[in-house]
C-alpha cells in the first residue's frame, strides 16, 4: 500500500496503514492514514488497500462504483488510474464525469473502456427504468 501511495505523489505523504490485533479483542484491527481521517483519504485507502489485494493475492477482479473516485483528489485519481491501467487483472468501475479529472485520467479511462452508459438511448438495455411512464 505504501508503494501505491508514493506513486500517487510527488511529495513524501503518509501512507495507509493496516495493523491487526489479536483475534478476540474489541479493535481487531485498525485501518488508518495517520494523521489524516479525511473522506477523500480515506477512500484512497480503500481503493490503494483492494489495489494491494489484486496485486498480491488470486483474486482476479476488483470493482468500485462511482462514489469512491468523486471524493478523492484528482491527482491522486490519475496516480490510481495509472496503476489500474496496469494490472492483467480485470478492473471494473463505474465513472462519472470523466470529462472533469486530468487529461491522463481521461486517457485511460478512454483507452480501456468496455462499456459507456448515458442518457437518451444509451442506458443499458435501452431504457431508462426511473422514468415515469404518460397515461
């Protein structure tokens, strides 16, 4: 994780990290950035930690819906999407507004994607299912 981390900046920043405790005990576990309990760190850390995971162990897929990458940094973004861009792994993730995060983001997102789902026409299967129906 801490190698994902520094790939993400250019400044030294502290990275994730996971300490486990003894098995039966209240806090089995702490799973933390030190000195920064913010939203958008705390999602990176999420996202660098199942990075950690694919890499490292079988697993042969990861997937993270478009609510994790809305509240990290966009430099820290386009670090992530460079080391998703690397894995034979498949990654699957749902992205919006891509046309908002760094030309490199963009880039990879526009080089691997399978599927772009959108407005008028282009929702899956045809339709979208939150419409009302005129009588």
């Amino acid at each position: 994780m801490k190698h994902f981390n520094d790939s993400l900046y250019t400044d030294a920043r502290k990275a994730l990290r996971l300490h486990l405790n003894s098995y039966n005990s209240y806090n089995s576990y702490t799973f933390e950035t030190p000195d920064d309990t913010g939203t958008g760190t705390n999602y990176k850390g999420m996202v660098l930690y199942d990075l950690a995971v694919l890499y490292l162990m079988a697993l042969p897929a990861i997937a993270h819906d478009s609510l994790i990458p809305k509240n990290i940094s966009d430099g820290a973004i386009d670090g992530i999407m460079k080391i998703y861009a690397g894995t034979d792994k498949q990654v699957f993730i749902a992205f919006d507004k891509q046309d908002s995060y760094p030309k490199g983001t963009r880039r990879i997102l526009a080089d691997n994607m399978v599927l772009k789902l959108s407005d008028n026409n282009s929702e899956l299967y045809g339709e979208s299912w939150n419409k009302e129906e005129s009588k």
